[in-house]
C-alpha cells in the first residue's frame, strides 16, 4: 500500500521536542509540507515552525492563519501538544486541574475549531487527537489528566459527525508507554521498567515510530472511511490480565 501525502499540509502542535518532534520528521519523510507548532523553538530546529499556546485562542488563531498565509491550506492537524498533570485527587489544586483542561482538551478544541473552516472549504481534512492509554483505564494518581484525554476521545466522536459532510475525518489515537522526559520510563530502576513491560502484550517500550505509522496512515487516503474512533495503539497493554505469563514471566 503506498501512502501518497506529498505537498499535504500538515500541522502538528506541541512538536519542538519529544513525540511531536517525531511526528514532524514523519510526515516530512512523507513529503508532506509540515509545520510545528509549540511555545518556543530552539534556534536549530529544521522543521518549519509557528510559536503558538493551544490553550489561548487569540495565539491559535493567529498561528493557523500563518500556515494558511505560507501555505496556502491545512490538510492535516495532529493534536499532539498535552501536559501531565499528576496528583491524587486529595491532593490536586485547581490551577493544576484547570491547566491539564485547557492545554489537552481546550487546546484540542481550539485547534480543531480553527482549522475546519479551512478543512471546510477544501473539502476534505483530517484531524487526529492524541488520547492516552489512560482514556482506557487510568491509573490512581492521574485523574487530572485521564480526565482531560477522556473528554478528548468523546470530543473527537462528536467532532467527527460534525465534520462528516464535508469529508473530513476525525479520529483519537491512545498511546501505552513511549519513554519521555515528561514520563522518565527509560531512567526508573530495573525492577519498576519489569513491572509495567509486564502488562504489555509485546513487553518493550513503545517508540515514536510505532505512534508515527499509525497516524501517516489516518492521515492518507487510505483511511478516509475511518472516523470518530479511538485507535488503541499501546503494544497490547492490559489486553489480558498477564500478558507476561506469554513471555515466561
């Protein structure tokens, strides 16, 4: 299957570092035209970019007009930009709750409304949501930001009814466990890395790529009868109750 986004415009926010990053060599692998999107940029960073606040709608107004003024359209928005905001719920303050809202959820929301009159006009788009494993099943000490990525999983179905008419996709995608600064995975004792490899059906780390592969193709013509769904791509966590029993553990 050849998955043709040569001259696409796409648009991936929370991309100067981390999986966003990724996102953006991806696409432009692909041939696409790509333009990041993050609060700041550092000086050598090689992919076209916009400083934008998803959470601000005057700064995502303004950065989508900038992609549209250098490139005429937007093809496709990755909403990957999000925060992890951790605490039991005894402990959350509101700022912290409101902050992990208005960047995961509000943030997509912004960005989603801003570029469908865009999408609208062409005819065509495709808008994916990066969820989380823990829209699935979240964990204790994560309600703050389970929360937010549950509320982006329901939007997106919404959002996809919406945009229908107009042949414009929309889904979410629902990572398991990528090593990144913001999770510090790869840098925990043996012992705790052995214990959540072992709820997973193919027991290793999950690496940009494997987010990457799924979204070049949601975002092809290849996948323009797939909308409002989440896409579980989490290398089979909690898939059984002990996926580590397969590997003789």
């Amino acid at each position: 299957m050849h998955l043709d986004l040569t001259d696409r415009v796409v648009v991936v926010t929370g991309a100067a570092r981390g999986i966003g990053h990724r996102l953006a060599e991806r696409f432009t692998d692909e041939g696409a035209r790509v333009v990041a999107l993050d609060l700041s940029f550092p000086d050598d960073h090689p992919v076209d970019h916009v400083v934008c606040d998803v959470a601000d709608p005057g700064s995502v107004q303004r950065a989508v007009d900038e992609v549209v003024r250098r490139h005429g359209t937007i093809d496709v928005l990755v909403n990957n930009a999000g925060i992890n905001v951790e605490g039991l719920v005894a402990d959350l303050t509101w700022d912290g709750w409101r902050r992990s809202m208005d960047v995961n959820t509000g943030g997509t929301f912004l960005m989603s409304q801003a570029v469908a009159p865009v999408m609208r006009s062409a005819g065509r788009g495709r808008i994916l949501n990066a969820a989380s494993f823990a829209a699935i099943v979240p964990s204790v000490g994560s309600a703050a930001y389970a929360a937010s990525k549950a509320a982006v999983v329901a939007f997106t179905r919404v959002l996809a009814s919406e945009l229908g008419p107009w042949g414009i996709t929309v889904n979410a995608y629902a990572p398991g466990m990528v090593p990144t600064a913001m999770n510090g995975f790869a840098e925990m004792p043996a012992e705790d890395q052995d214990r959540l490899l072992d709820t997973l059906s193919l027991r290793r780390w999950e690496s940009a790529d494997d987010v990457a592969d799924l979204l070049v193709f949601l975002a092809s013509d290849a996948a323009g009868y797939v909308t409002g769904t989440l896409v579980d791509v989490s290398g089979g966590k909690l898939a059984t109750q002990m996926p580590a029993r397969a590997h003789g553990r």
